[in-house]
C-alpha cells in the first residue's frame, strides 16, 4: 500500500441519455440524428406521444435537473 | 453485482454528487461463509465458515468506518447471515450508526421469533430467495422442504409487519414457471422482487447446465417486461438486478423513476463488498483473487477505500477495459460492459458481457447468436472462477433443433 496520506477518491459521473423521441431508444443528451433509426431524435413521433413516454421523459428530466441543482 | 432488493429506497439511490466524490453508499457484507442449503448456483461455495472471520468487536469497528464514509446501508448476507451467533448485535450496531440494515437470507430455519428479534434491531428489511416454485427451489438450494421455509418466512414477515423482498435467480428452466412464482410472492405479501441471471461462478460452474445462454435473453425480457407490468397492477414492483440489461426496450420500464438507464456497474464506486474475514473488494461477488483490496484488519478502510488499486477501476468511466462487441458498442461510455462481476467470472476479464439485450438484439438482425461453452472448471474455492468459450452462431431457422 501507499502511504498513510489518504486523499478523498474522486469518480466520473455516468453520461446522460435521453430517449430518442423517433424510435424511443436511448440516445446520447444534445443527439440531433438518432444513430438507430436516422431519423431527428427530437421529433415527437406518434409513438412516443400516445404511449406514456413523454410523462417518464419529462419525470426524467425534472429529475436530472434536481440532481444538477444539488450538486 | 448481486445486489439485493429495495433498490428503490431513496436512501441507496446514487446522486450525481455519490459518484463525483465516490461515496461507498451501498454495502453488501458476508458476516459469515457459513450456510444451511447448499445452492448449487452458490458462487460463494457458502458451507462453512471461513478460517479467520471477524470478531464481534472487529465487526462493529467496521460498521463506525462505513459510517464516517457516507455509507447509508449495509446489507448483510453469507453463507447464511444468521448463522453467525452475533448477527442481531451487528443488526442493532449497523441500525445504531443511522445505516440502513437488510439482509439477504435463504430463510430455511429463520424462525418467526428470530425475525421479530431483527425488526427490534432495527432491521429494516429482508430479502428471501425464492428461485422457482418448489421442486425446481429445493433443487437448487439442495435441501428438501427448503421453499416451504422460505415462504414461511414471506409470511412471517407480512404479519409482523417486516418489509420484504424476493430474490430470484434466472435459471435455465425458470422461465416457464415465473408467472405463477409472482402469484406466490404477491401472496406472501412481498414488496419488492428482484431478478438476476445466475452467474458462472463456483458451484454454478460446477453445474453449468443451469446457466442460461445469451441468446435466450430474446425469450426472458420480453417474459420479464410483462411481469414487471402486471405485478405492478398488484403493488409489486418488479426491480432488475445489475446482470438485467442493458439499453433494450425495457429497460425505461423497470428502471424508472431513477435514472431510467443502466448507469454502469457501481463496484468500488458506489459500493462496497466486504467477505467474512475482512477482505474488502468493490463488489461482494467478485472473484477475491482479481479484486479483493486487502484486510480491513491491517489497513483503515478509508486508505484501502481511496488508495487500493483494486478498487479504481470503474471511477474514470474510461473504455480502455472494453473489448469484443462492448468495445465498439454506441453504449459503451454508459454502460462500459454492465455487469463487471457476469462478464469478468464468465470469460475471466470485464468488458465483454454477452448477456445484454442490446447486443443481443444487434447480431440477431444480423442472423447472429452467441451461446457459451465450459472449457475449464472453477477451483474448489470461493469466488472462483473457470473459464468459458463465447460461440458466435448462425441463429437456427425456425423450427429447427437449437
């Protein structure tokens, strides 16, 4: 082992991901193209509307945010 | 990494701040190797006790180091947890230095008393493991009359008013009788159920028939999203362990609220393993010869927690472990091969994790599948590990003899 000198570990946090709002799969934050589908990730599709994931993506994001704010 | 229930708990859930400053949040402490069943899954190889297992003194002084780290709960496991004599005292420590305590138990032989006794230590929840209804359970956990027990304690814990939560491992046999094990679960009052994949480590390398292939991933997440829905209909919520991913269509379900993704693996980051005679690792089920930190008896946990190499490894988020798909996946940066404790016991080095239904998915549009092969057996030694060949196959045509 090193020396008795014990420095607080510092860590990465994990990127963040939004769903791609063509396709519904993740993509990486700020995607304009979606890798997956090819489609521009920030249209709203049908799918995506009508299907419930607008209210998780938009719980997600309150989330993040408060995350944000606390740290 | 096997991780218990009650993920949900707000108190284990890692902040953003947790992992800039890599807050131990989360630990799962084997008090003792000891056991009662002999699981032939067990990675452990639980049965007896090991040669120089921490005094109650020394225990306690492990609890006030965790403590002064931020760590919120501690989960104690074995073996079995209650074999060791002075488990309520360290229930009742743990509860004392305001850290959450669970416990992870195969409850065969946990009376009703017994629990009662906990829940006045301050034990705030307890996580049975229930791996199939009961022939397929006794089989497993090699002792008759072992599900019947487990369920007693299910029960035990609705009356007293315990919370708990159900274990299961995903075998190759499991899935046909997963819907009518969440009826029996949903009965015994549980509030939470947790599924992991069994690993390829220890007995289950002996036992390799058991594991599930890759490619069945197709059959099992579909299966595991609609339960995740319908025991959610009955105030069950089903939780994904770290080995259920990654990035497939399910995974906004049953990882929401939170992050709504798989993060990454949380091992010496976020979490914590400690074994039973006082080596420290980042994850309880790591094989001890690859990751084990040293002994929390020679060396203070925070220099072993800051310093030791064997613990650094998921805190830059780097890429450079990566290698065969996961290397060049779109995901890697977040989910840097999942599960560090399936990919690393399988294939004997983390990065490359087969099991992942993205991946899954991605070499089925190309009429492609992998299954795995033993070629080497695992020493008769805890956390050991032997070492199996990744086939890549044609998917047969259907209809066909897989």
């Amino acid at each position: 082992m090193s020396d008795n000198t014990v420095q607080p570990p510092q860590g990465r946090a994990a990127p963040v991901l939004i769903l791609c709002r063509q396709c519904v799969q993740y993509v990486f934050e700020g995607t304009v193209t979606c890798p997956h589908c090819g489609r521009d990730a920030r249209e709203m599709s049908a799918r995506y509307r009508d299907r419930g994931y607008l209210a998780i993506e938009a719980m997600l994001s309150i989330e993040r945010a408060a995350e944000r704010r606390r740290s | 990494m096997a991780e218990p229930a009650l993920d949900d708990a707000p108190r284990r859930r890692v902040s953003l701040r947790d992992q800039l400053d890599c807050v131990p949040v989360y630990v799962v402490w084997e008090i003792t190797l000891a056991c009662n069943l002999k699981c032939i899954h067990c990675g452990s190889r639980a049965g007896h006790r090991r040669a120089k297992e921490l005094s109650t003194a020394e225990c306690i002084d492990v609890v006030r180091q965790l403590a002064e780290l931020g760590t919120r709960e501690i989960s104690i496991i074995g073996g079995e947890a209650f074999v060791r004599r002075d488990w309520l005292t360290l229930v009742r420590a743990i509860h004392d230095h305001g850290i959450d305590c669970t416990m992870q138990t195969g409850g065969y032989k946990l009376s009703r008393e017994m629990i009662e006794a906990a829940a006045g230590a301050g034990l705030l929840g307890l996580g049975v493991s229930v791996d199939g209804l009961k022939p397929l359970h006794d089989r497993l956990r090699g002792v008759s009359g072992s599900y019947d027990e487990a369920v007693r304690v299910l029960n035990d814990c609705r009356d007293i008013g315990l919370i708990s939560s159900v274990n299961t491992q995903i075998t190759s046999t499991v899935m046909p009788e997963l819907a009518a094990l969440m009826d029996v679960i949903i009965d015994a009052g549980a509030k939470y159920w947790q599924v992991q994949l069994t690993v390829a480590m220890g007995n289950a390398v002996d036992h390799d028939e058991i594991l599930l292939q890759p490619y069945e991933l197709t059959t099992l997440m579909p299966l595991l999203a609609d339960l995740h829905r319908r025991a959610a209909e009955r105030n069950l919520t089903l939780l994904p362990g770290n080995n259920i991913g990654y990035f497939g269509p399910y995974d906004v379900l049953w990882r929401s609220p939170g992050r709504g993704y798989y993060g990454g693996c949380p091992a010496g980051q976020n979490a914590i393993g400690l074994e039973a005679d006082g080596t420290l690792k980042g994850c309880p089920s790591l094989a001890t010869e690859r990751y084990g930190a040293g002994d929390v008896r020679d060396t203070p946990i925070a220099e072993l927690w800051a310093n030791h190499p064997a613990l650094q490894f998921n805190r830059n988020r780097g890429v450079e472990d990566l290698w065969g798909f996961c290397r060049g996946c779109y995901y890697a940066e977040v989910c840097r091969g999942g599960c560090t404790w399936t990919a690393d016991s399988l294939l004997g080095r983390r990065g490359n994790n087969p099991y992942c239904h993205h991946r899954v998915l991605t070499l089925a549009e190309r009429g492609i599948r992998e299954r795995i092969v033993k070629v080497e057996d695992a020493p008769a030694l805890p956390f050991a590990t032997g070492r199996f060949a990744l086939i890549e196959e044609p998917i047969p045509l259907e209809g066909a003899d897989a």
